[in-house]
C-alpha cells in the first residue's frame, strides 16, 4: 500500500455532517466533537446498545419518550442508511479496534458478501495479509495524531485510493474511524496514459528538426523547444516570458504586428520573416503560424513552427551577386544551347552587338555574327565544346556595333545534374588594342631612334630645365639647362642619382623640408601639378610634373623647371596697379562698390554707383552695406554679403533692391568677389539695374499669355470642327451607305436562282459598302472620336491604346489609369487626348517598338500622362529640332496648359514621354 497526498479526494456526499466536522477541525485547530463528527448510524436493525471487543460501548438508550420524536429519529436513520447504501464507493464506519459498525451495500459488493456479515466484525479480516498490516499502521496513526490519513493500494490489478478520517468525542479523543475506500483504476490509468502522451509530444517536439515558438495572448513566449533556442542563440529558459519583439529587428516589428493582428482574427499564416540571434546575426525563417483557442472559442496566444533559410537566403544573394557581376563584367559573356541559339547573354556583349537583350535571346549565331564566318571560324570550336572539351582560340570578329574586334575566346561546356552537356559557356575579353600594340610596336621601334635624336636636340634648345627619374630614383634624361639652374656639378649630375640630386639642392632653398615632403608626395600619385619654388637668393623657379605612363602604368615623372624671378617680380607689380585701375574703372555701367569684408563698410564706388544709388561719392564712402537695400532685405543682404565674402569665387547673381535718398527702390542684380587688395580683405560688389528689364519682362509674360489664350481659342475652334466634320461623316455619309446596303440585300433577294453573276456582282458592291462604311466610322473616329464626348478621357484613352495595339500590332498589355473614372474639363481631356495620339503616331512611325506602356493618373498634384516604349530611342538632339513637328505640337498643348513635357530616351533603348498638367483646386 502507498501513500498518495498529491491529490485529496472529497469524503463521501453520504457523510456530510463528519466532513464539515473534519474540516471546521483542519481550519480552527480544533478536533471535532463526537455530536458532529458521527457519520453514519448503527445499522436499522441493532436494537440494543452493542458491545465492541477491546473498546467503548455505544450509548443508544431513548432520550425522550415522546413518541413522535421517535418517529422522526427513525424515519431520519432510514433516510441516512438509503443515502449511505447510494454512495458508488466503498464507506464504512468502525470503532478503534477495527470492529465494522456500519457498511454501505458498495463495501459488501467489493467484499463479495452481505452487510451483516461485514457489521460487528474486524474489517481486517475481510483483507488479504499483505494489506491488513498496513491498513492496521494506517489505523494506529489516524487514532495517535487524530488527523485524517489519504492512501492508495494496489489489488487485483484495480487503484484503489482509501481515506480515514477520525470520528471525535467533546474531549477530542478519537472514538471511531470512517473510511472512504474510491476506485481510481480509470483515472489512474487516464493520467498515465496523459503522461505517456506528454513525454512522446515532448519527446518529437525537442527532437524535431524544426524550430517551435508558443506565444501567449500577449505575445510573451510561453514555449519554445531546444532547436528554435539554439537556432538564435538562447537557452530555452532565457527565453520563456519575453515579447515576441524582443528577438526582432526595429524595422520588422510594425510588419509582424499586422501578423499578429491577423491570428487574434484566428487566421493562420506562412511567411518569411527575420530574426535578430543573441549576437546581432539574421536568422532568416519560413514561419508558419496558426491561432490558439480556449473552450470559449477566444483568442488565447498563437503556435508557429520555424524552419530556418538563412543559407537558402544567402545563397540567393551570392546568386544575385554572381548574376551583377556577370551581367557587369567587361568581357563578354554568352550561353549557347546545342542549337546555336542565344540562351543568356551579359550587357557587354549586347554592347557589342547593339542589340536588345530581348532581341538577342532565342536567335542563333550565325544570324548575328554572319553565317560564313560562322561556319569557318566559330562552329569548329562550338562542336568541339558541345561535345564536353574546354576550348580557347582568338581571333578577328565582326561585330554589328563594336566593328572589327580582336577577341580572346574561352568556351567550357553546360552540364546539368546528370552530367549531360546541354550546351556551352562562352566568355570573350577583348585585345584589339594590344594586338594592335603588337603591330605598331615594330614601327615604334623603328621611329625611336629618331625620336630620341630628335628629342635630345629639342631639350638642348629649350630654355626650361627637364628632368626625367623613375620610379626607383634613377635619372633617365636630363636636358642641358638644368645642371645650369640648380647650380649641379657635372660630376653629380653624372651619376644618375635623383636622391643625390636633392640632396645638393635642398640647401639653397628657403623650405627644405617642406619643398621634399611635397616632392615625395608628387612621386607617389598620378596627377600633374604645377606650383612655384623659392630660393634663399631671391630666386623663384616654376615647377611642373607629370607622370611618365608606359601603358596606362607609372614608370616614372618627368619634372620641368623656369627660372621665373624677373617676371614674377614683374608681374607682383603690375597686378597691383591693374587691380587699384579695375577697381575705379570710371567708365563701368554698372555700379561698383568696395566694403570691408570684416566691417562691412564701403571704401569706394564707381561714377555709375553714385547714379544709381542718387548719392554723391562722398555720402556713399562710410556707409554700411546694409543701408543700401530697404529694411526688409536686410537679412537676406547680410546673408549674401557673408556668402561672397567667405570665396574667392563670383558668386551668381542675386536678386535684391536699392534703397534711394527719396525712399523709392530700383530692382538690382547683385553679384560679388572677394579678394585681398593691399593686405586686406576686400568684397567687390556689382549691382545691375534691372528696372527696364523687368519691364521688358512683364510685357513679354503678357504677350505670351495672349498668345497662349488665342492658341487655345485656335484649338478649341479646330476641335470643334473637327467634331462637326467627323458627326457630319458618320451621320450623312454613313446613313446613305447603310440605305444602299439596304437595298442591294432587297435586289438580292429578288434575283431569280440562275442569275448568278448578277447575284456575284451585288455580293461584291456589298463588300465594297461595307468597308467603305468601316471607312467612314475610322475616319470620324480619328477626327473626333465620340466617345471621347459620351464616356470622358479614362475611357477614349482605353478605347485608342486597344485600337493603336490592334492596327500596329504593337502590344500595349500595360495600360495604368488611376482612378478610372477621371473627371476633367472636356476642353483639358481633348488636349490630353491628343497628346496621347501624337506620342503613339510617333512610336509607330519612328520607334520600331514591340511594347508600350501607357499610364494616366490624376493626383492633387495634376493629371500625369506617360508613354514609354522599348524601341531604338531618341536622342536630345532628335527632341530638339525644329523640324520634330510633333514634339512641337505637344510642347504646344502643353504650355497652354501651363505644364511640363519631357521627351528622353531611356538607358538601354526606348523613348518616354512624360506630361503634367496642374489642375485647378476644384477639380482636384
């Protein structure tokens, strides 16, 4: 028998009154007294107090001679015994020997015999050996500590869970023992299997493969297994309680919040997402997710398994970044399938060819290279390659675009999974100008000699000094003159020795140190430079260098040197009396005026400045810049002035005002230098009256805003006439073409059997009437398409696109009008209809396009058309001649309309054609 006090089983219903007594006793701490604590009677038929062996005697004399009290305590124990006898477990009552006072039917049932034969004797007889020695311990320890005692034994293969509870008197002492003897068989073996159940779910979820994430309704983790915690980094209790988003990237949380929305609606999901490991790294996941539900059918958290594709996603970046650099590689580069056809080609060699990737793929190669050249040179090689050899050869190509090309060509053949050639890789690098190198490299040899003659004679007659040093400081060339500027002796000069050559020199120089930290600095870069040396003897030296190439590489540089001393003196003198005479230059037309970058504070002015500011020359001296322009313009005047004092560079022209002594402004162009004159900082400024310009301006802004009305007024006159010729065709011509279809059918009909060629004939005027009136209604439609009128722009685009794909066959799949149904001023939807007709007329007759795409949108910000094509372009200067009609009519539209054009072509081929239209804020 063994003791079972994880779970406590309720007493017997039967035996209420013992169990409030047992636990009023457990909460106060105090034993119950015996006239509470009775919970089961003698049986009906003990008539006389019964004697219990080694015990007490149990006092049942009659209380009260009132008859019908006794009545009632009878009909009360009858009541209790039915109750006793209906409970499904085993109860019994028994003094503290072990003698049964009372028995339910149930212990009888399980005893195998009748209750009288149970009541007045030991229960342990009725026990096996092996169950009554504990049962007895049981017993013993129930009457010592007066407590109740839960436990559980094993018999013939049954759970049986037995509890003993001590029946007390008013002095607490333990005077009976009830017992409630439960078969737990089934719960027993429903928790062992529940456990089993447990132990194999655990088992296959921390061995499974896949990673499994348990989030309650929160989004706090209430489980994850060993593979998803290791797959981040954690350990599975590190991660038990935290926010989902605690293992996410900032950026991936508001996506995965709309996810999580989605499961509290109870859908489930699969997706990708990122994940952040403990170490910073991406995890990148296939998530598979489903909602959790209580009994109520209420979101209760979510259950989502991960299987990791952070290597399928690196891959496919490694397979994005092979593909760029293929596609980007200057060689060329081609796949050939076994019928000589393109499969893949990279832009270089489309570069070669001057033709569209589209075009390319699916053609074979004697289609582009030439079918001779093919067959002689190319094909050979091929076969070889297709039948799994590497092959390598060079040789002279012509190509369409790239011309005459000398080419390394390397082929490797295509295998697929099963080894199987399926065709060939060919990579093509181009060494037309080395193997040109080659054939000019005997002349070259030829012309060196004369060239080295040549060039000793020139550097003997020039007066600058040359000097040519390689990169290892060996001096190739040196010319005459500079052993005679730097003041070298022949013996030095003779041994080549650039560092030497220095070293002699740094001595008469005013900044040794810094005149060779620039020297090295020069030696190792590849730009030219051109600066000035100062020597201690007043001499001054301009120095030039330039790398000496050999191929595109740095072998050395050669160095020149003019002794510039008289000249630079010179020069230092006149430059400061022309910039004194440029400064009050009298007979300027603009205003000049020096200030004081540090003070602001003019120095001087020109005639022209005294005009336009109404000042004398003396009024203006003294003034501050910022007295010159009215007092709203003075911050952005100091802003500017500071702006040109801080270059050297004249600024561009800004827009500002003279103030005048009379109060009145006059419009100025403002432009400013700043230089050092004397020592000190100076700011020239240039102010332009603009006054009549301006005028000249508003009058032109008027005139071609009358032109522009008087444009719409001709367009509008032309639509509507176009719109009276095209009802008058449709309407007139067409009902008299319909009225003689109508009756040649009425003569056909009335034609005997065997006047065939008559009947042969009206069949031929009705085909003829037919296409005639098929004609009619083209005709009227290009004019003046009616549904332009009845259904608006959004649905005229619609119709043309359709008809322009139908008559060109020019596919015109991706058409995009938002919203569709555009609402516009009828006279804006005949402009942008006609935009659009002029952009596609020009795509058919010019493009040699094979698709276009068409998109109208209108936005707060306007009406947006876009017509773009993939055909052979357009260049700037095709946009922008005269003689592009065209363009010029939609430029024209487009200007009425107050709105931009752009016509361009696109890298890679095509042309696109963009048009905004502002529209006024009603109909926005």
């Amino acid at each position: 028998m063994r003791n079972k006090s994880e779970r406590s089983n309720p007493p017997p219903k039967t035996a209420r009154s013992h169990r409030t007594a047992v636990e009023k006793a457990k909460t106060t701490g105090r034993q119950a007294p015996v006239s509470e604590s009775v919970a089961v009677p003698a049986p009906a038929k003990t008539a006389k107090p019964q004697s219990v062996k080694g015990g007490l005697k149990q006092d049942t004399s009659v209380r009260s001679p009132r008859v019908g009290a006794d009545a009632a305590l009878l009909e009360a124990k009858n009541n209790l015994d039915a109750i006793f006898n209906a409970i499904t477990e085993a109860v019994f009552l028994m003094d503290t020997s072990g003698t049964v006072i009372s028995a339910n039917t149930e212990l009888a049932r399980r005893l195998n015999c009748r209750v009288e034969d149970i009541v007045g004797k030991p229960i342990l007889d009725f026990l096996p050996a092996e169950v009554a020695d504990s049962r007895r311990r049981y017993a013993e320890e129930v009457i010592s500590t007066g407590r109740a005692v839960k436990f559980e034994d094993t018999r013939r293969g049954r759970h049986i869970s037995v509890t003993i509870y001590p029946v007390l008197d008013s002095r607490g002492s333990v005077i009976r023992l009830a017992v409630y003897s439960q078969d737990v068989t089934d719960q027993r073996h429903a928790e062992d299997a529940l456990r089993e159940s447990e132990k194999k779910y655990r088992r296959i979820v921390e061995a499974a493969g896949e990673g499994i994430w348990a989030l309650d309704a929160h989004c706090l983790t209430t489980y994850v297994n060993q593979c998803l915690a290791e797959m981040l980094g954690y350990a599975p209790e590190e991660m038990i309680g935290k926010q989902v988003h605690a293992f996410m990237f900032a950026e991936d949380i508001e996506k995965h919040s709309a996810q999580a929305e989605s499961r509290r609606k109870g859908e489930a999901g699969m997706y990708e997402r990122r994940f952040r490991c403990r170490d910073g790294r991406e995890l990148w996941a296939i998530v598979s997710a489903a909602a959790i539900k209580d009994t109520g059918g209420n979101f209760a958290g979510s259950f989502a398994m991960l299987t990791d594709i952070t290597a399928r996603k690196r891959a496919e970046e490694e397979q994005i970044i092979f593909e760029q650099m293929v596609t980007s590689s200057t060689d060329a580069i081609v796949m050939l399938g076994l019928d000589y056809t393109y499969r893949a080609v990279n832009d270089t060699y489309l570069r070669w060819v001057g033709l569209t990737r589209e075009q390319m793929l699916g053609r074979m190669v004697p289609d582009v290279l030439g079918q001779e050249f093919f067959n002689v040179v190319i094909k050979p090689h091929l076969d070889c390659c297709m039948k799994g050899e590497a092959v390598a050869y060079a040789d002279w190509f012509n190509y369409p675009a790239a011309g005459r090309r000398f080419v390394e060509v390397t082929q490797s053949p295509c295998r697929d999974h099963s080894n199987a050639v399926i065709g060939a890789v060919v990579v093509g690098r181009d060494r037309t100008g080395s193997k040109q190198a080659e054939f000019q490299r005997d002349a070259s040899a030829r012309a060196l000699q004369s060239s080295e003659a040549l060039l000793r004679a020139t550097m003997s007659s020039i007066a600058e000094g040359i000097l040519v040093v390689d990169d290892a400081g060996k001096v190739l060339l040196a010319s005459p003159h500079i052993q005679e500027l730097w003041r070298i002796p022949a013996g030095l000069m003779a041994e080549g020795s650039d560092e030497k050559l220095l070293a002699h020199v740094r001595d008469q120089l005013i900044d040794p140190d810094g005149f060779l930290d620039k020297v090295n600095r020069i030696y190792s870069s590849n730009e030219e430079t051109f600066d000035t040396v100062l020597f201690k003897d007043g001499r001054v030296f301009e120095r030039f260098s330039m790398p000496l190439l050999q191929e595109g590489r740095r072998i050395g540089r050669t160095w020149s040197f003019r002794d510039i001393t008289k000249r630079r003196k010179a020069e230092r003198s006149l430059s400061e009396s022309q910039i004194k005479l440029r400064l009050i230059y009298t007979h300027m037309p603009d205003a000049l005026l020096l200030a004081d970058t540090e003070t602001g504070i003019v120095l001087d002015a020109n005639p022209a400045a005294t005009v336009l500011l109404d000042r004398p020359l003396n009024q203006i001296i003294g003034l501050h810049f910022s007295q010159l322009h009215p007092p709203v313009e003075f911050e952005s005047a100091v802003t500017d002035f500071n702006e040109h004092a801080s270059s050297d560079i004249t600024s561009t022209a800004k827009r500002h005002h003279i103030l005048r002594p009379d109060g009145s402004q006059v419009p100025v162009e403002v432009t400013g230098a700043a230089f050092i004159l004397q020592g000190k900082p100076v700011l020239q400024g240039i102010f332009r009256d603009i006054s009549v310009r301006e005028r000249h301006e508003e009058a032109l802004k008027f005139t071609q805003k009358k032109l522009r009305n008087l444009y719409r007024r001709l367009q509008a006159a032309r639509e509507e006439e176009r719109r009276r010729v095209a009802r008058e065709i449709h309407d007139e011509l067409g009902q008299y073409l319909t009225v003689m279809k109508i009756d040649l059918a009425w003569l056909r009909n009335r034609l005997a059997p065997d006047q065939n060629p008559l009947r042969k004939k009206l069949s031929e005027m009705d085909d003829i009437v037919a296409q005639t009136l098929q004609t009619v209604q083209r005709v009227a439609a290009e004019l003046r398409p009616g549904i332009l009128d009845s259904l608006g722009l959004a649905a005229a685009v619609e119709w043309y696109v359709k008809d322009f794909e139908k008559r060109t066959e020019i596919q015109c799949g991706a058409l995009r009008i938002e919203p569709e149904d555009i609402q516009t001023d009828p006279a804006l939807a005949t402009d942008v209809f006609r935009i659009l007709q002029e952009a596609l007329t020009n795509i058919a007759r010019h493009a040699r396009a094979t698709q276009v795409q068409v998109t109208l949108i209108r936005t707060r910000a306007g009406l947006h058309l876009k017509v773009t094509d993939n055909g052979i372009g357009i260049s700037a200067g095709q946009a922008s001649r005269s003689t592009a009609f065209g363009i010029l009519g939609m430029q024209e539209r487009v200007d009425a309309l107050g709105g931009e054009l752009s016509v361009h072509g696109i890298s890679g081929g095509g042309t696109c054609v963009s048009v905004h239209i502002p529209l006024p804020e009603s109909t926005v």
